[in-house]
C-alpha cells in the first residue's frame, strides 16, 4: 500500500493485484488499469472506474479514459471518489420530509 495526497485528500493505492490498482478514499474503492477496451490505443493506454466490475488480472474491461498517463487517470479517479463521497454524505443529511412540506405548502400558496 502506497500513501497519495490529492488535493489534501488521503488515499491508498494497492497495485499488487495484477495490471491495475485499487484506490481507497474512505470506505469508497476505484480502480486504474491498462485499457482493455475496444478503444485502446496509444493515446488511451489507461483508464479509470468506481467498482470492480470491468477489472480483471491484465486490466479494466471499461472505463473511462483520461488522456494517456497513469497520473492523469489517477487525478480523474480521485476527483470523481470526492465527489461521490460528498454527495453521499450530503445525502445522509438530507431532510426528504422538511422539503415535502415545503412543496406541498408551496403548492398551497400559490395565487
């Protein structure tokens, strides 16, 4: 395991899986792969994905494509793993009944 900051975040990267690595921020993983897609080429050698469903021992079946480094598919990925872990811990604290209230309330005092 391999300690990587990005953008003040923590994450752990396991690469001793086969041709990917697994990346864990929080409770949430991703992985980063050789392309094994029908768009592999030179310009898309990596590409990057939230669950492990494309991943296999020689790479990721899919994914997304971020330029043609580990580094910027890494970027991407981790970009992507804060975004989801915000979103669901924003989800957490959302009050479903104060804002259905509110609709129906809304609906009431409209002219």
């Amino acid at each position: 395991m391999k300690e990587y900051k990005h953008n003040g975040e923590l994450f752990l990267l396991d690469d001793s899986r086969g041709c990917y690595i697994e990346v864990s921020y929080k409770y949430l993983k991703g992985y980063v792969g050789v392309n094994l897609g029908k768009e592999a080429s030179d310009q898309y050698p990596f590409i990057w994905w939230l669950d492990a469903e494309p991943v296999t021992r020689d790479g990721l079946k899919y994914g997304n494509p971020h330029g043609d480094t580990v580094q910027s598919n890494l970027s991407a990925l981790c970009d992507q793993l804060i975004r989801k872990f915000q979103i669901e811990e924003a989800n957490k604290n959302f009050d479903r009944e104060k804002y259905c209230n509110q609709l129906h309330e809304t609906i009431r005092n409209l002219p």
